[in-house]
C-alpha cells in the first residue's frame, strides 16, 4: 500500500468516527426525550460506543452487497431528531438504504421521505403506559435482566426496575450484590455507574434507585410501602413453576402479575416471543417465558414448518454448563450431572423439543431432543436435524432464512452470520433468541441439518423483556413497515 493510499484508508476511517460521534447526541436525546430506539438492521444504537455504530454500518454490506455509509445515513438521523415523535423503534439503516439503493424515495427530499415513512409516530400521543417491574431473585437471569432494565433509564423509560428481591441480609449482602452487578466474568463491566445506599437498603445504577427487598416467600412483601403499584413481578429463582407456587406473588400488595424466567408446569402459557406473544391476554395473570434452548429453536422451527412443512426432526443441543452442576466431583439427584461441570461433556435431558409444541401445537409429536452439558460458561448450540415435506437446496434454504433474519417479523428473534470463522465466545451478548451459522447448514433433498448459536444468557433475557413488555400492552412501533 502506498503512502496516499494509507493516507485515504485513514481519512475515510477518520470521517466515519466523525460522524459516529455527531450521532451519539442525536441517539441519546431521541431516546430520553421521546423513547425513540434508533437500531441499524437490528442492531440497536443506544448507548454504543462510536466504533460500535460504525460496526452496525459495516454489517449492512454483508447482508445486502452493499456499502452504506454514515455520511448517508446521518441526514436520515438528523432528519428525524427535527421531529416531535411518539416512542418507537426506527431501523435507520433499513431507512437510509431503502431510500438510496432501493428506489423508495425516487422524486422525494429525504426529509419528505422520513415523515411519509414515520407517519404514524409524528405528533403523536404517547399512549404505552410506564410499568413497575420486580424482579425476584438476582443470579445469572436477574442480574442480566437488571442491566437490560437500567440501560433504558430516562424519562421516557416505560419498564422501571423499582426493587430486586432476595434472601438472606446478613453484613456486606448488599455490597456483594451490587458487585456482581457491576462486574460480570462472562458479559464484562456494567456500562455505567453503581453505587450502594446502606441507609435506604437500595442501589443505584445510572440514575436510578433500586429497592433491594429481603424476603423469605413470594406472599410475604408488601410492594406498596416502597411506592411501588401494579408491578409485573419477574421470578428468576426458578423455584415455582407451577400456578399454585407462582401464584403466591399475587397475594402480595402491588403485584399484579407475574413473568416465569424458565418452562412453567401445568395450565400456565409458555410464551416464546414473535412466536405466540398474541396469545397473552390483558387478563392474564401468570406467563412463563419458556427456557432459553425453546426459545433458541422455536422461532427458526416456525419459519421453516411455515415455508417447507416438518415432518419429523431431531434437535440436539449443546449447552453451556450451568449452576445446577457441580464445579468438582459431588452428589447430585440427576444422573451424570454430579460430575465435574468445567471438565466434562456431560449427557443430560433437555424438555425444549417438547416444550416446542406448547408454543408451536403443529410440532407436537414430532420432535426428540437430547442434551450435552459442555465445559463453556455460556453460548451453547442447537442442531436441528429436520426431516421436511418439501425438497430444497442449502444455497435456497440459507438465502430465506437470511430473508427472515432481516425482513420479517421475526428479526429480533432470529440472527444469521455467514462468517466460516465464527465460535462460541463471539456471539456473547448476542441479543437474538437464535443465530443461524449458514455455513454448517446440511440439505439433502427433503433432509436438513440446522446450527443455531444462542447466548443462553443475555438472548433469553432480552426475550424475557420483550415477553414483559406485552404483558404490560407496550406495544411499540417498529418502523419503517
């Protein structure tokens, strides 16, 4: 490379973080000032740092074969900052490259463009009501949770983490709780600020005050002595699963209803967001959010049925350890999982192939499942080894699971890579249910082989949020249509 060559490559990566960074502002006040989310083709832009936002940009090219460039899409951000908005999520990548490569806005100033495709958001009432949220018990889920709640603090913030609620109370508990907010070995440091109020029993994280309530039953807080009111409790302790156990939050004061963060027994609805989230109802009282392996394989076992019928299939999946296991050699109640968590590949049961048939009812008795524990802290796999009513070709079947990932309703819930370099650690904080790795994508006429990562962690958290949200009837716009 010649000297004026290395002096182009730098200018022009000079001139992104320029424009990186003059978004920033525009991105922090659209959001705290009217809840405004502004993503790029799914990857959202709140609180990233500048590299991150030209990273966003740089993913359109792998997707669509061509550049977009931030000095593009930046008149669209600026476009839409001028505008008196109703909350929403606005996909300005899918903005800005609709109107320059995809002829939409032929004959139309981009600032004519912005208010045809954000018409129904413009000098608009804000309408989603704010929601109350508890979250009881505070481990791995609870605390991933807590980061998701905080990173949307504002004024326009519609779900407020109020308390936290957890056993114990001995000398120091609240100093160690606020420490394993704030530094996490796998999801690395709290984006913020965390501080510990002794006096009030509470932490505060970004701004915002969280009661921590010590409790030994769900039926036993009286919510209503910390100003909180109608609150969706989200248990994360795992403990009650059924209505009876789960229905004991409800006796408290200021609950009104509550979100399980793992499969639910009995009559209770296994919701798996952009699958079934239509079936909650206002007077629903009790939701569980499923697991997070059901949630990794049923939105891409949806599409598929949807598009080529599912005969029969096999999912196997390989899980990431977990807390359940032991770290060295002891007892457990379970066959092999008393072994060595963190040097073995252990067999194990997984419920998640039945448990597809609770959200997905065409799938039922027609799927098997398996597990294996392996000796990573987080990001596991399912493959999907799918027996279809129709033939297909693995170039045919990538490109419309690559359509879904991008273009339908299901873009929050499914990702698709097509690098042949990518492992495990590189999909952690991965906020899809599920990403496609096309390239290990196996069809053979009527027979399909699927891989799909997912962060069992933070992906099934922000699906938790999302199941909240319609629990809460936050029903917010996604633009453009």
């Amino acid at each position: 490379m010649t000297d004026t060559q290395q002096d182009q490559t730098l200018t022009s990566w000079q001139e992104r973080q320029e424009y990186a960074e003059m978004m920033q502002p525009l991105l922090g006040r659209l959001y705290r000032n009217s809840g405004v989310e502004i993503l790029v083709y799914g990857r959202t832009l709140l609180n990233v740092s500048t590299i991150n936002i030209i990273k966003a940009h740089r993913l359109i090219r792998r997707h669509e074969g061509m550049k977009l460039r931030l000095r593009e899409s930046y008149p669209f951000l600026e476009a839409i900052a001028k505008l008196k908005l109703a909350p929403a999520r606005i996909d300005l990548g899918k903005l800005a490259f609709n109107y320059l490569h995809k002829g939409q806005g032929e004959g139309k100033s981009v600032e004519q463009y912005v208010q045809e495709q954000l018409v129904d958001i413009i000098d608009k009432q804000d309408e989603i009501p704010a929601q109350d949220i508890v979250l009881y018990g505070f481990g791995r889920i609870g605390r991933l949770l807590a980061r998701l709640l905080i990173e949307r603090n504002g004024s326009n913030n519609k779900m407020r983490l109020r308390a936290i609620v957890v056993r114990g109370g001995r000398d120091g508990d609240l100093e160690k709780r606020a420490s394993l907010l704030r530094r996490d070995s796998v999801h690395g440091p709290f984006n913020g600020s965390i501080t510990v109020d002794e006096e009030n029993s509470s932490i505060k994280a970004n701004g915002t005050s969280i009661k921590v309530i010590y409790s030994d039953g769900p039926d036993q807080v009286d919510y209503t002595q910390y100003g909180i009111k109608d609150a969706i409790v989200i248990d994360n302790t795992g403990i009650w699963k059924d209505e009876a156990g789960l229905g004991l939050h409800l006796k408290s004061k200021g609950v009104k209803k509550v979100l399980l963060t793992a499969p639910s027994k009995g009559s209770i609805k296994n919701i798996v967001h952009g699958v079934n989230d239509s079936d909650i109802l206002a007077d629903d009282l009790i939701v569980s959010a499923a697991s997070c392996t059901t949630n990794a394989i049923t939105p891409v076992l949806k599409v598929i049925n949807d598009k080529y019928g599912i005969r029969n299939g096999h999912v196997e999946t390989i899980h990431s350890y977990t807390n359940d296991q032991n770290l060295i050699d002891n007892y457990h109640k379970a066959d092999r999982r008393g072994r060595s968590a963190p040097l073995n590949m252990v067999i194990t049961e997984t419920g998640a192939a039945k448990a597809v048939s609770k959200a997905l009812p065409e799938l039922t008795g027609k799927l098997t499942g398996n597990a294996i524990r392996v000796p990573t802290p987080n990001v596991s796999m399912a493959i999907m080894n799918l027996n279809l009513n129709t033939a297909t070709d693995r170039d045919s079947l990538n490109d419309f699971l690559r359509e879904i990932a991008l273009h339908s309703n299901m873009q929050a819930q499914i990702d698709y890579t097509a690098s042949t370099e990518i492992v495990s650690t590189d999909l952690v904080g991965s906020r899809h249910a599920g990403v496609v790795d096309s390239q290990a994508t196996i069809v053979d006429g009527d027979r399909a082989v699927l891989y799909v990562w997912y962060d069992n962690e933070f992906g099934y958290s922000c699906q938790v949020i999302r199941v909240a949200e319609k629990m809460a009837g936050q029903e917010i716009l996604n633009l453009p249509k």
